[in-house]
C-alpha cells in the first residue's frame, strides 16, 4: 500500500493551489453567467454563518443604542419633573398673589364706603399671639409710618383693634376680644350705646350694665358711637349674637360677635381720625368793616 505513505501537499502548495482555482473562478465568472448557480448556492450555504457572526455586533449595537435612549429618556424625565415643579410653584404664587389682591380691594372697598373720608394706610400681619388669653398681633408698620398709640385697626368687615405699643418699622396690635380692650358702640336701629369689652378666649364681646328693657335685638348691628375721640364713627364693631334678660331690675346679659375675621387677619387698615372743623376763618381785626371810609 504505497499510497498511504504519500506526503501531503505542504500548505504553501495549497495555498497556491485555492489562489490559481480562485483565479480561475474570477475570469470564468467574468467571462459568462456560467457561475451564477455556485455563487447563489454558496451564499445560501454560507447565510447562516454570516448571521451567526455578525449576532454579536448586531447585539452590541441594539444594546447601545437602547442605553443611549434610556439615559436620553431619563434625562428628559428629569427635566420635565422640574419644570412641572417649577410650574405648580408658580401657580401657587400666582393664587396666593390674587387672594391677597382680592383681600386689598376689599380693604379698599371698606374704606370708599365709610360716612367720612378717612386717611388709611394698609399694613401686613407679620406674627399672631398664640397665647389665647392675650389678643394681639404684630403689623409691619410703625412710628416711621406716623403710626401712634390708640390708633383705631380695621379689616375689611370691621374693626378689629387698636395699636397697643409702636416701634420703627413694627407695631403691637390689641383685639377687640382681648379681655383689656373696650370701645363705645350704638346699635344701627335702635340708637342704643353701649360699651363692647372682650371675653379673652371666647372670642365674642359682652355689652355689660345694660338693663333688662333696653332696645336690642339679636341681629342687631353695632358700629362705633364716636364718642370716645378716637374711633371715627359709624364703623362696623359686631352683631349681637345672644340676649339674656334675668328678672326685673337685672341687668341683661348681651354678647357680640365681632365684624372682623380676626381669626384670619392678614392685612389691616391703620385709620387716622378726621381733622377736626375748625369752622370759618375769623375776620381780620385790623380790617375795616365794610362800608367804612377808606383813610
């Protein structure tokens, strides 16, 4: 058996064998169709190896291009999550913004329907007492602002106080419930005067020392008298809320609710008193009087 003791061609040899067959492939098939079946049935063979080696490139890219548009998507999300804060944010201001408009026209409105002209300048609530025994507030008006001691504080309801104490730029504010403040008042129907004085924690007015017969009603309307020289009058104080009359001779038990919303206060007006009439200037002592010859 000769044969099986033949040497291989060396792999030069077959190199060059697979270059010349090459070869002769390539000017056969640029001569005639003549290769045309080889070639569609070699690219069918070879089909799925192709697929199969360019799987990892393919994966590689589909991978990075879904990275790539998820970071882009979480960027995004990012950047819309803060301009929907920065939105609802802006909105918020915008409604606080416009309730604390409405609440300035109201003040307004208060002032225009007042019997007198009065000289008002509006003030923000900057601190509330949180002892309940103790009606006060703190405004960001004061002595700078010509803002003195007893100066009458109304909201757009009513009055709601007067300035207890005047810094600078501050000022302390007593409510008409604080158990130290009293103001004179008269009932819009019947005429009655009275003195409305608070009841601390309880948040109403008592209408103490009047008697049994007197001529209230629950309903009604209490506005400031004027007597007092400080308070202007005819500016809403409360409603009569209860009337107790015990027995003959006694004095009635009578208590008001305050006009004011001194449980929301947030701006105010600090009212000056009108300027007092002083009536015609009088005539020139050292002018002739009319008719009079002329020197």
């Amino acid at each position: 058996m000769p044969s099986l003791f033949r040497r291989r061609p060396s792999l030069g040899l077959r190199l060059l064998l697979a270059a010349l067959l090459a070869l002769v492939l390539l000017v056969v098939d640029q001569r005639g169709p003549r290769l045309v079946p080889l070639r569609g049935a070699l690219l069918t063979v070879l089909h799925p190896l192709q697929q199969a080696v360019d799987l990892p490139f393919r994966v590689w890219d589909w991978a990075a291009d879904t990275l790539r548009e998820r970071r882009a998507l979480r960027s995004e999300l990012e950047a819309l999550r803060a301009e929907n804060l920065h939105l609802h944010l802006q909105v918020q201001t915008l409604d606080a913004l416009q309730a604390e408009n409405r609440r300035l026209q109201a003040l307004l409105d208060s002032l225009a329907q007042t019997p007198q002209p009065l000289r008002a300048l509006i003030a923000s609530t900057v601190k509330v007492g949180l002892d309940p025994y103790v009606g006060q507030i703190q405004i960001d008006k004061g002595a700078l602002q010509g803002v003195f001691v007893g100066q009458p504080v109304l909201d757009a309801e009513g009055v709601v106080g007067q300035v207890l104490h005047v810094a600078a730029q501050t000022s302390q504010v007593l409510l008409i419930t604080d158990a130290r403040h009293a103001i004179p008042v008269k009932a819009v129907r019947s005429g009655v005067r009275a003195i409305a004085v608070g009841r601390g924690p309880a948040g109403a007015l008592d209408l103490p020392f009047l008697p049994n017969h007197v001529d209230l009603e629950v309903g009604d309307v209490l506005v400031t008298s004027g007597l007092d020289d400080l308070f202007p009058a005819d500016l809403p104080v409360a409603t009569v809320s209860s009337i107790s009359r015990i027995g003959e001779g006694e004095f009635a038990e009578v208590q008001a609710t305050p006009r004011g919303r001194l449980d929301r206060i947030q701006e105010v007006l600090l009212v000056w008193p009108p300027e007092p009439d002083m009536g015609p200037p009088a005539p020139d002592s050292a002018a002739p009087p009319p008719g009079a010859p002329t020197p």
